[in-house]
C-alpha cells in the first residue's frame, strides 16, 4: 500500500512521499529481521546430525543464497524500471512514479 502510494509523488507531494519511504524502510526493515530470525530454525535437524559447524555452514550458503537473489532481483528491477522510463520518455520524476507503481503493482 506504501508503495503504491509512492507512486502519487509530484513536485507537490515529494515531501510526503518522503514520510512515506521512511515507513517503507521500516518495514523492509522488520521484515527481514523476521526472516533472519527464522535462519537457526531452518539447520537445527542438521546441527542435530551433523554438528555445529556444518549447521553454521549450512546457515551461510542459505544467508548468501538470500542475499544474492536478492540483489539480483533489484538490479533486475533498476534494469526494468529504467527501461520503461526510457522508452515512455519520462523524466526523473515520472520514471519514479513508474517504478514504485510497477512495484506496487507486483506486490500486491
């Protein structure tokens, strides 16, 4: 909803726009404080198993696996994003509007 939101942002609404983005990070935030809190319970049969340390191992190629999709997937998103905007012939502004339309869009 945040997103869409976003996607109202003008040269007269930027400033709420901005409020807005700080709810977004904060929940961007919390959301992964969440799925980091979920990381021990995906390896505890193989700590069980195998011991600490392949449980640890284990842990950090699902961390880095995580972490790479995910960077993967917001330059993939940049890519589209700037795409379109280009091809629409927006400028910065709208190009944004676009961007968090298109997000909003997906998520829901």
């Amino acid at each position: 909803v945040v997103t869409l939101a976003q996607a109202c942002v003008s040269h007269d609404t930027w400033f709420f726009v901005t409020c807005l983005q700080v709810v977004s990070i904060c929940a961007y935030t919390f959301h992964n404080l969440a799925q980091l809190a979920y990381l021990p319970e995906l390896t505890a049969n193989l700590e069980q198993k195998e011991g600490v340390e392949a449980a640890d191992k284990e842990r950090n190629v699902i961390n880095s696996q995580g972490t790479f999709w995910m960077f993967a997937t917001e330059v993939v998103t940049i890519i589209v994003v700037y795409g379109v905007g280009t091809v629409v012939g927006a400028g910065n502004v709208d190009t944004a509007a676009i961007g968090q339309a298109m997000i909003g869009v997906f998520i829901l």
